[in-house]
C-alpha cells in the first residue's frame, strides 16, 4: 500500500491578534480576560497574559538562575473569545471589506475592531 502525505494547503485566518483583549470561554480560567501576547498560527494558539499560568523548572544558566518559574502556557483559539470595544462582553468577529481593505468588526455591536 502506498502511503500519502498529507500537507496543509494554508495557514489558517484567526479572529485574535497580538495585542487583543479576549476572554476564555472554556477551560480552568473560564470568565477571565487577558491581552494576547503571542499568537501561534500552526497551532492554532495563543499565548495570553495571566491566563494558563504553568509552574517551568528552569535550569541555571551564566546569565539567569534556575528555579521553578510561573509562566503563560499556550491555550487553543476555540477557547478564546474577543471583547466587544463598545459593551466589554465576550464577542464573535466577523470581516467585511470596508474602502477596498477588509476590517474585524464585532457580531454584537458592529464596531469595527483595530
């Protein structure tokens, strides 16, 4: 039997960006909210301040010392959502072109998103 590659045909559009304020709609930090620090599109994952707090055993190096460290795990997409501007609520994010370039805009308010 031969066997196939399979290869992705594209990177994937996601509805967070760096810089985003989200809020975690599954998981151990559900309801809290944080701002992307790292997006990880062939993961499809981001990395959010104060959110999937993990405890890294570090090992010295010459410059830093080695310990346990408090860091941010990655955490996937599908539990994120994006805060509407206008309300402050959890949102879904849709695009629309606007001026012959496509913008975010929130589903809830219709606010475009920078």
């Amino acid at each position: 039997m031969a066997t196939m590659q399979q290869t992705k045909r594209h990177q994937p559009k996601l509805h967070i960006r760096k810089g985003d304020t989200v809020m975690v709609i599954a998981g151990d930090d559900k309801g809290k909210t944080g701002e992307v620090t790292q997006v990880i599109p062939s993961k499809m994952r981001a990395i959010v301040e104060g959110i999937n707090i993990v405890k890294k055993h570090m090992k010295a190096t010459q410059e830093q010392e080695g310990g346990i460290v408090d860091m941010p795990a990655p955490i996937h997409v599908s539990n994120l959502a994006l805060i509407d501007p206008k309300s402050g609520e959890a949102t879904r994010v849709g695009r629309r072109e606007e001026n012959g370039e496509w913008v975010r805009y929130s589903k809830k308010s219709g606010n475009i998103i920078k």
